[in-house]
C-alpha cells in the first residue's frame, strides 16, 4: 500500500512539474538583431516547446532585431509582425501558423454549425475552377513562379516603398493604358503610356495585372525598397470560348471620380461603318453623347454646346488645328497608327489648356520592338500604310503611317462641267520613335504633315497644311515620381491662288505657328494620393492674312494684315484623393496668363461708343515683343465619387477654362478661308463655366453600363458677329466683331454592352445653346438683345451603334443616327424702300432645316486566324447612307421673277456603297 502511495506522489509531482514546465515555456528571453525568420524559429523552438509552421518564401525577406527578457511569447510575436502583411495563429497544442494576408482561425466559433446556410454564385465557383485549371505552357510557369528582387535589402522588416513600372504588350511593346495592377486589396490603374506607381509592403508579395483582350500576368516580388519593374503580357489569342472580363475591370467607369470621358478604341473605330469604307476618328467621335456637328462633310464638332473652336485637338500632344481632308470628308488621322481615342466633356485634366469646350487626345501605337511589320488598306478613294520595326531590339522602335486619295476619277465622271474639271488630292504622313535610353530614361519624337489641294473648274486652288513635331523626354526619379519634358513645333497654313484671269489673278496666304514647352510631374503619395503637377508655355504668332497679285499683269492691290503674337504660361497642381472606399475626390488648380505682344497698331475708340472706324480716337504703336494687354486668372477642376454599390456610384463636378485663341467664321461650317485671332487690347479671352451631375449603373450579369449625365455651362466673351461682318483681311476686326454671354445646358443618356456577340451603345443627348449680345455700346444688337439659339443649336441627337458577331471571322454593323436640324435665319417678306426691293429678314436663326437622319450598315470578314501566317487579311464592306436620304446641309435662296425660291443643298443624297481591302504583316 504505501508503495502505492509512492507511485502515486511520484505521479503527481511529475504532473505538477510538467505543468510548471509548460508554463514556463511561454515566456522566452533573446536579444537578436538582424537575423533570419528561420533563426529566430530555432531560438523559440529551443526555449519553448512550441512548433512553427509557415511557408518559407512569406518570411525569406524578414530580418529580425529584437530585446525579451522574459516576455510572453504571444507579445514578443506581436512585436515582430507589426506593420507586416504576416498574421500567427497559437494552437492548444503548442503550433503556431503564420499565415499571410489572412489570419487563420484555429477553433470555430459555438454558433458555426447553427448559422444559415449562405446563397452560394455557382457561376462563380465554376469560373474560380476553370481559371485555376487553365492550361499554361513551361515559359509561363517560369516567369510566374520566378522571384524579382526589388531594392537594395535594408535594416527596416516593416513598413511599405513604393514600386513603380510600366506594362506593355510583349508582342509589340506598345504601353497598356488602363492596365489593373493590383497587390493584394491595393490595385491601380496605368496611364496613356502604361505607367503605374503603387506602394506594397516590404517582403514577399504577388503582383497581378489584368487588362482587356490580355491574358492576366502574374509576378513573384521580394521586395527591399522602391524600385522599378517592367511587366509584359501576352494577347489572350488562344482562349476562342469568349473574354471574361472581371469585375475590376467591368467596374472602371464606376470607381473613377472623372466624369464626362469616353474613350474609344482602335476596335471599336474600325467596327464602325463610314463613308467609303475608311475607319474615321471623328465620325466615331460623333456617334458619341453630347457631340455634333452642323452636317455631313464638315469639319469640326460640336461638344455640349460649344463652337468647334473650343475644342482642342491632340495628336501625341500635338496641336491640330484643322483635323479634316477635303472639306470633313475624312479625317486627319491614319487609323492604322492610332492607339486610342479619348475625348473629355468634363473633368478635363488641369495638365490641358487653351480650349473651354473640350480635349479631343488621340494617342500614336508604340512601335514594334521586336519586329518588322506594317498594316494597310486600299479602298475606292483612300489608301493607307503603315510599317514599324525595331530601332535597337527590345530598345527603340519606330512607326510611320502613309495616306493619300486618288479620288479625281469621280470627279472626271461626273456631269456638271465645273466639277468635272476640278481636282482634289491629299496626303498626311505620321511618324513615331521610342527609345529606351536605360531604365529611367526614355525618348520619344512624334511628327506629323499633312497637305491638301482642291481646285475648282481650273481655277481657284486651295491647299492648306498642318505641320506638327514634339520631343519627350520621359524620366523616373525615386519614390514614385515621373516626369515628361515636352518641346514642340505647331503650324497650320492655307493659301488660296486665282490665275485663270491674268488681270485679277491673287494669292491669299494664312498661317499659325506655335512653340511650345511642357513639364509635366506626377507624384504617387500612398495609394490614397496622385499628386500632379507642372508649367506648360507656349508661343504664339499669327499671319492674318497676305493679299497679293499674282503675276505682273494683276491689277490686284496687295493688303497685309499686321502680325499678332502672344505668350500662354500656366502652372497647374491637382491631386486624386481616395478619402474611403465610398468617397473620391479629384481637385485641380490650373493658373494661365496670356500676354499679347508688339509689334502692333492698336486704335483706340471714344469711351462709351460702339467699335467703329468713324469712333477710332487714336492709334498707339508698340514695338516688337512690348506687351500690349495681359489677362489672367485661376481655372478650377473639380471632381467627386461616391459609390452607392459595387456598380453604381453618382458623380459630380465643376470646372471652368480660358480660352486666349478664336476662330473667326461667318459660316456654319469651318472653311479654308477661316482665320484664327489672338486676344488683344479690344477682343477678351473666352471663359467658360461647367456644373455636371452623374449617375452611373453597371450590370455585370449582362455586361451592361448605363449612365445619365446633366450639365449647365456659362460662357463669357463668346464672338458673334454683326450681320454683313467682313472677317477677311479687315485691320479694323473689333468692329465688326460682337462679345456675347450665353448658357449651354442638356442632359446625356447612354447604355452601352461592351463584349458579347452583340455589343455597341445607345446614346441619347438633349442640349441648347443660347448667346445674348453682351455690348452695352452696340447700336443694333442681334435679336434687339433677347437670347437667340445659336448656329449649332441641335437639342435632340440619337445615335444607335450596334455589332454582332457571328464568328471570329465574320461581323456586321449598323449605325442610326438622327439629330434635329440646325438654325437658320429665312427671308419672310419683300418690301420696297427708296424705289428698290428690300429682303426683310426673320430674327437670326428663328427657324430650323429639316432634321437629320442617316442609317450605314457594314459588314467585315477577316482572314483565317492562324498565329503563324505570312500576312493576316480582311475585307470591310456594306452601304453609307442606305436609305438614301437627302440630308440638307443648307439651305439658299434665289429671287426669280420677284419671286424668293428656296433650295436644299445635300451632299450625299444617295447610299454610296463601299469596299475595302485590309491587311496586316
């Protein structure tokens, strides 16, 4: 018995020691600096009885410096993973787990078993199961799975740096503009040249990349400090079953806090039908809410109400001051060398200036990088080309587009002996280069000319150019920070020459030049902030005009209209704020000055008198480069989001621009003999003022987006001129010229399907502009004083987009478009004064042409798909106009027989069929 009683106590003793033991255990004591996770493993293992379990490559970049005397195991880990993305997890029996990104849960809780059974998306799981078994070569394995060291190792094991880079497309090395670039819950999007900045924390992390029509890229950091990476992905040209677009990326126009943005792709543009058979940017453009134009073949758009002056237009930021061919019967632009199209209504970045309407930024494809090839089509009137290559392998490319028209065969044929002796031609060239000098380094050069020459019946001949070239000088500092130097040449020039009458044979000659500097900075401050902020410069100077005779023989008394030039400064800050996962705000602030300089003669006038040559009291000179007039003041852009949803969120913003150029026009429609004006000491800059609200809603499940915006804008200073106005040549051009105020309003409806075998938009846009003379001086104001629409006043537009895809190999389009028809002042009554006839005529554009409708539909047929292939072909066919409609463009009048007779003139009163041959090597 008492040896039981031995055994017993023994026992007992034993437990209690074990017990001690095990208590003891928790506490450890250590004093380690700079050692790996895997020692500090082994220190606790030795002091404890506890065990880790963990992947190694969470913790392979982990250096630990640490003091514990004593201290509980549970707080010297706490310690150790603070600011980390790591997580521990303490078991019953003595595991630890570290786990990343998510804590791991080691008991569950008393009410698990008893909760509700949640609705589960099978069409999710089903789409997580496929996406994991998706089939991967060896080469793609080894890029994913190797591990990019970021940075110089530091003593710091904690904290985040700030990675930046740039994505490309590994076929051509052309940049992905908006490109999801995401690292756990943080994610950002690239920009127009593929480059992203976003801060992750030190250590191991994934890097994922996601954008439309690319296969997702997937890439192993281990990360030190802030550094560089350039990531390529592949084309998702192997998965024939369809594209899925994720909710990130279906979700764009939702999360952004811009608004009043369209954006149209290369794909889209060439889906589009248009006349003769010719991808067209600025048809696309006008199939677009809030954007019109006084009629078929004119030059320019109309954007929420505003003149075409007020729009500026980009090519590689390239000012183009006239963006057509022959008249508006095309565009400016190669289809074959533009990367994408972007046109901003509203919250116009605070980086763009000069214009109070819009920006129209059409974007240049990157060059291939790694090999030759080219693109091209040939159509009933056009041709293009287009070739690139590599300058210096996976270095510098370049790309250079060719475009002409051969289109005098129509005119040889047709009846009307003054057109059939007349002749119309035009070529544009395009050129790109892009050099990678090293990692932080890159150089881009963009040129563009383009000529046109149209002469009516052997006579008259117009031509007018635009010539354009930039350098940019592109640098990555440290911490998240880009820069863009921008240096560049502008000129646009017309001439018009008369030589068929040797007595009154003339020349007339225009011409703009710009020179212009750009420095432009963007910081990325956390992924809460992007910091913009720069100077842009430019030099303005005008020919208004050079009247000449042409030839000894000419009776012709020459004019030359006196020089301007001016000098354009701005300074801009802007900052996009994620102030919560609901609320964004992008706030901007844009400071321009413009200063009109001599030489010049500047007549001054009576106060308190209307601007005429009888008031004129004195004329001033100043020499060369002495400032006349300078005018300044602040331009605000403001933008906010909140998210209702995950799909809808509303939207609202408020800018207002200056605008220091004008275009001068009596007509509705731009014209080779339009002139361009500086502001001076008697003619105001334009300024404008915009309030816009938005709603958007997506719905993921049909691959729908819908969104209504409304608008309200002011304008100031807007020019209208006085009936009978002479714009050219006249010396005296603030007399016939009139300041008007006037409002623009409207509301934008738009639903859009982006993917699927049927996709296109439906685009609904009420919207008016009203001017009111605004001159207390003036004698006769327009419309005695009362508001009155103005020439481009359209308030109803439809457009209806639409494509089906039946196969890879085949799809036709349809576009429908109706807009109500644009003002016009009519003669209504003939009435005899001083023993003549006399037209009286109605207020100024009291009345309405008929309204405007057109339907085109198109077909295209690629080749066969097969990757390797000599040359991919397709061919683009189907009907502009089908239902043959005669649109008015304008209306006129003729007095026959004392008798007003009025007629229609359309320029395409027929269905012009097409067909067009495309190819791509």
């Amino acid at each position: 018995m008492k040896f039981l009683f031995k055994i017993l106590a023994i026992a007992i003793l034993i437990l209690l020691f074990s017990n001690v033991n095990a208590q003891n255990t928790s506490v450890i004591t250590l004093d380690v600096k700079q050692v790996t996770f895997k020692e500090f493993v082994q220190i606790v293992e030795k002091q404890t009885n506890y065990f880790f379990y963990y992947n190694h490559l969470d913790t392979d970049s982990i250096r630990i410096t640490t003091t514990a005397n004593n201290k509980p195991l549970e707080e010297v880990l706490k310690a150790v993973f603070e600011n980390t993305e790591l997580y521990f997890s303490i078991t019953n029996n003595h595991k630890i787990f570290i786990s990343r990104d998510v804590q791991l849960y080691t008991q569950l809780g008393t009410t698990f078993f008893n909760a509700d059974a949640q609705s589960v998306d099978k069409k999710k799981i089903i789409q997580v199961f496929e996406d994991s078994i998706e089939e991967k070569t060896p080469e793609d394995a080894a890029v994913q799975n190797k591990l990019i060291v970021v940075g110089k190792p530091n003593a710091a094991i904690s904290g985040k740096v700030t990675i930046t880079g740039h994505i490309k497309n590994i076929k051509n090395n052309e940049p992905l503009e908006g490109a999801v670039v995401a690292v756990g819950k943080t994610s950002v999007v690239t920009d127009y040249i593929g480059r992203f900045s976003i801060n992750v924390p030190k250590g191991r992390n994934v890097l994922t990349v996601s954008s439309v029509g690319m296969r997702d890229a997937i890439r192993q950091l281990l990360v030190h400090s802030s550094g560089n990476v350039e990531i390529e992905m592949q084309e998702n040209i192997t998965k024939l079953k369809g594209v899925v677009v994720t909710t990130s990326k279906q979700n764009t126009g939702i999360k952004t806090p811009k608004m009043g943005v369209e954006k149209i792709s290369i794909k889209q543009l060439k889906q589009q039908p248009v006349i003769f058979g010719e991808a067209d940017v600025l048809r696309a453009v006008l199939t677009l809410p809030g954007v019109t134009s006084v009629g078929e073949a004119s030059t320019g758009f109309n954007v929420r109400g505003g003149s075409v002056d007020q729009n500026l237009i980009l090519f590689n930021d390239a000012t183009i001051f006239n963006p057509s061919h022959l008249f508006g019967f095309f565009s400016a632009f190669n289809p074959s060398v533009v990367n994408s199209v972007e046109l901003f209504k509203s919250s116009i970045p605070e980086k763009y200036g000069g214009r109070i309407s819009s920006v129209l930024d059409v974007k240049v494809q990157e060059g291939n990088k790694k090999k030759l090839g080219g693109a091209g089509g040939i159509g009933p009137l056009t041709s293009h080309l287009m070739i690139e290559g590599p300058t210096k392998k996976e270095k510098g490319s370049f790309i250079i587009g060719y475009r002409t028209t051969y289109s005098n065969w129509i005119l040889k044929n047709l009846k009307d002996e003054n057109f059939k002796n007349s002749r119309a031609s035009f070529y544009d060239i395009s050129l790109h280069l892009s050099q990678q000098i090293n990692t932080k380094n890159f150089l881009y050069i963009t040129g563009y000319l383009s000529k046109d020459n149209f002469r009516l019946d052997k006579d008259t001949l117009y031509q007018y150019k635009n010539n354009n070239i930039n350098i940019k000088w592109k640098h990555i500092f440290k911490n998240g920070l880009f820069s863009i130097f921008t240096v560049g040449f502008d000129n646009y020039n017309y001439g018009i020459e008369s030589s068929l009458k040797p007595l009154s044979a003339y020349t007339l000659k225009f011409d703009i030049n710009q020179y212009y500097f750009k420095a432009d900075f963007t910081k990325s401050i956390g992924n809460k902030h992007r910091f913009n902020f720069g100077y842009n410069g430019n030099f303005l100077k005008l020919n208004p005009g050079n009247f000449q005779p042409n030839g000894s023989t000419s009776l012709i008394l020459p004019i030359t209209v006196q020089q301007e030039q001016g000098i354009e400064n701005a300074i801009y800050f802007g900052d996009k704020i994620e102030v919560n996962n609901k609320l964004a705000i992008e706030a901007g602030l844009r400071v321009s000055a413009f200063t009109a300089l001599g030489a010049s003669r500047v007549y001054t006038y009576a106060a308190g008198t209307e601007r005429s040559i009888t008031n004129i009291q004195d004329t001033l000179f100043y020499k060369k480069g002495q400032p006349i007039k300078t005018y300044w003041g602040p331009e605000i852009r403001l933008s906010a989001r909140y998210t209702l949803s995950e799909t809808a969120s509303i939207k609202a913003g408020f800018s207002t621009q200056r605008q220091y150029m004008h275009m001068l026009s009596n007509t509705t429609a731009i014209s080779p003999t339009d002139i361009w004006k500086l502001s001076d000491a008697h003619i105001k800059p334009q300024y404008g003022k915009q309030i816009s609200l938005g709603f958007y809603k997506n719905f993921p499940r049909r691959d729908i987006e819908t969104s209504v915006e409304v608008y309200y804008k002011w304008l100031d200073n807007f020019l209208d001129y006085k009936s009978g106005a002479k714009l050219l040549l006249n010396e005296h051009i603030e007399t016939d010229v009139l300041n008007s105020k006037g409002t623009a309003y409207g509301i934008e409806f738009m639903v859009k399907k982006n993917i699927g075998k049927l996709n296109g938009w439906f685009s609904y846009t009420y919207s008016r502009t009203l001017l009111q003379t605004d001159d207390a001086t003036i004698s006769h104001p327009v419309n005695k004083g009362t508001a009155y629409p103005a020439n481009f006043d359209k308030p109803h537009s439809i457009n209806i987009i639409g494509n089906y895809k039946f196969s890879h190999r085949f799809n036709i389009s349809l576009t429908t478009v109706y807009s109500t028809g644009r003002p016009i002042t009519l003669p209504i009554a003939i009435y005899n004064y001083g023993g003549g006839d006399r037209v009286y005529y109605s207020d100024r554009n009291q009345f309405r042409i008929p309204d405007y409708f057109r339907a085109d539909f198109s077909m295209n047929i690629e080749g066969s798909h097969k990757i390797k292939k000599l040359a991919h072909s397709s061919w683009s066919l189907g009907v502009y106009n089908i239902t043959a409609r005669k649109n008015p463009y304008s209306v006129y009048f003729t007095t026959e027989n004392r008798v007003i007779k009025g007629y229609q003139l359309s320029i395409f009163g027929s269905a012009i069929p097409f067909i067009t041959y495309n190819f791509k090597f």
